[in-house]
C-alpha cells in the first residue's frame, strides 16, 4: 500500500527537524522526487551551463521521467524514513564521544605523544568539504602547539579520502563562478600551506584508497604508510583540472619525470606496492595487521626527544620551502583559471550526473 497525503506530509515536517546534513545527494533526491509527488514530471526549461545549482536540481528531477505522482511520494516517506533511522542510530553510537565536538567532519585525538587527525565520513568515503578544508587547518595549527611529538592524518571506514567532495563545485556564490573559483583557489592555497608550514613530524597513515588532494600532498608529510589495499589515484585530466598540493614540483623529484606524468597528466591509478617503489610510500603492510604494526611503530617514534624531530625537519624541509609556497601559488592560480573553463565544468557536471544515475 502506498503513502497517504498525511504520510507524505508527515515526512516533509519529519525532515526540518534533521540535525545532520544528508548530504547533497541525498538532498537532490528528496528535491526532485518532492517536485515528482506534487507536480508532476519535469516541464521546466533546462536552466544554463553556469547554472550549477539548478541544473544539478533540474537533472535530477527531470531524471525521474514519468515516474507517477503516487510512487514518488512513496520513494520520498521512504527517504525520508531512512534518513530519519540513520540519524538516530548515529547519535546513538556517539554518545558520549562528543570530546571534539567542534569537528564536524574530523575526529580528533591525542594521547602517548601523538595527536591523530582522522577523516571522518566514511559513508562519503571520507571526501573533504569546504568546511572540513577549514577544520583541517584548525587542527594542524592546533597539533602544531600542543604537546603531541607526532602527527598523524588517517582515515575511517575503508577509504583513507577519496578528495574533494565535487559537489563543493555547486555551492555558488552570488558573485558567480568566477568569484567561487576565487574563493576557492584562496582556500586551496592556504590549506597547502599549512602543510608546508608544518613543524612536527607528520606521517599518513594510509587505510585504503586515496584520490586527489589527499595523494598530492603525500608528498608534503615525513612519513607515509599504507596498507596494501591502499590506492592513489589523481583524476586532474578527467575533470578538466591541474594537479595541486606542490605535486607538480614534488611528484618529479620523488618519482622521476615520467613517472609523475604518468600519474598527473594521464591519471595511472598506482597500488600501494607501486607507490613505494616510486618513493611516494614509505612502507607497506598487509592490511590485516595494518593498524597494530604502524602504531606500534609510531608509539615507538612518538617517545623520541621532541626538539630534536623537530630541528631535524626544519633542516630537511627549510631549503625548500620558499620554493613550496611559490609552486602552491603558481598551482592554485592555474586551477583558479581551469574551474571556469567550460572545459572543467562540462567535466565535473558529467561526473556529478553518473553519480547521480547510480
């Protein structure tokens, strides 16, 4: 039997008093199937190219065809219903957990001497929104004065961080794409920084898979170690864009010229076992004892005199990094120019319609 009006309604209140973002797939669902129960198929003209927005909406109700009034009001209580339930279940598990509460996106911790940064959406395959691109600046300049002798970036669930989240692409501001590509090219830039600026020993532990801005800057960290599930993949040509991170600078040098075309330019997806043979990781273990055999190691490391680590990576990175922030600049203002080109915004909408048809 299907949902009444009143369920359908119900539904529609039920979902104001979400406290969690569902995220924007979730919300292009409930959108077109709300526009699907109470008008009908799709009849609106397609809105423009740069239109990002609503032509992300427009896709998705108009991908609903001539699915009936009745079924789309079903499929919404339905949505909504589960959203509802995974909410609930979530706060459950949190409980009392809630000691960084101030992350909405990062777990953070520290204890014997190290402070862990851990990527936190694993139902997204932990990809990094602009407020999460914040709250991980947050916390390295926070790890940065506390009294952790290590830092360590990782990741929950079965990715390490599959990158930025493309959907960060259809959050426009009113001055336009060119002015969200500004805004962001800033917050790329200063995001890099932070990693280039950063004074302890840093080290990646590496769980799984890793795309994009997450590998770029691998290079930037002390240490990288990675199970042997662990992936790295950096897609810039599929979507229209330019490898960032210093990862046009430092792929090269770690790897050899070839190598890193390889990877930037043609988007060559390396194992963990290739990526240690290029330089990029440290070490790889096998995934079932992962977890114990690099924490055992990094409390080991973490017991080491502080001053001295941190000397010794400023002797190691300060010959460089002038010429990290100048590479980070140069990067970021050739992506600012790439995230206007239709070039990159015919790419990213067809990437963000495939997944959408999933």
């Amino acid at each position: 039997m299907g949902a009444s009006q009143k369920d359908f309604e119900n539904a529609v209140s039920q979902l104001k008093l979400l406290t969690q973002d569902p995220g924007n797939e979730a919300k292009l669902k409930l959108y077109a199937l709300y526009k699907q129960a109470t008008e009908g198929p799709c009849n609106m003209p397609k809105p423009g190219m740069f239109d990002l927005i609503n032509k992300a909406k427009w896709d998705a109700w108009s991908a609903l065809g001539s699915l009936p009034k009745e079924t789309a009001r079903q499929n919404y209580v339905e949505l909504v219903s589960s959203l509802s339930s995974s909410e609930s279940s979530s706060q459950g598990k949190a409980g009392a957990d809630r000691t960084h509460s101030e992350y909405k996106g990062l777990l953070v911790s520290s204890e014997d001497g190290i402070t862990t940064i851990t990527f936190n959406r694993p139902t997204k395959k932990n990809a990094i929104t602009t407020e999460m691109y914040h709250e991980i600046m947050r916390a390295l300049e926070a790890a940065s004065k506390d009294d952790s002798a290590i830092t360590v970036l990782t990741g929950n669930g079965d990715y390490y961080c599959s990158g930025n989240d493309l959907n960060n692409f259809t959050d426009i501001p009113p001055g336009g794409v060119e002015e969200k590509a500004q805004q962001s090219a800033i917050l790329l830039r200063n995001f890099v920084d932070c990693f280039i600026d950063f004074p302890k020993p840093l080290v990646a532990v590496v769980n799984g898979p890793a795309v994009g801005i997450s590998v770029t800057t691998l290079g930037l960290f002390d240490i990288v170690y990675a199970s042997d599930r662990a992936t790295f993949h950096t897609p810039f040509s599929h979507l229209g864009q330019t490898p960032e991170g210093c990862s046009s600078y430092l792929f090269p040098k770690i790897m050899g010229s070839a190598k890193a075309a390889e990877m930037l330019i043609f988007g060559k997806k390396l194992t963990a076992k290739e990526a240690c043979a290029q330089g990029l990781v440290t070490e790889v273990f096998p995934h079932s004892t992962f977890q114990k055999e690099v924490w055992t190691r990094l409390k080991a490391y973490s017991k080491l005199p502080p001053n001295a680590m941190r000397i010794s990576k400023q002797l190691i990175r300060n010959v460089e990094k002038e010429k990290l922030h100048a590479v980070n600049s140069e990067e970021c203002t050739a992506l600012q120019s790439r995230w206007v080109s239709d070039e990159c915004v015919n790419a990213v909408m067809n990437f963000l319609s495939r997944k959408s048809k999933l």
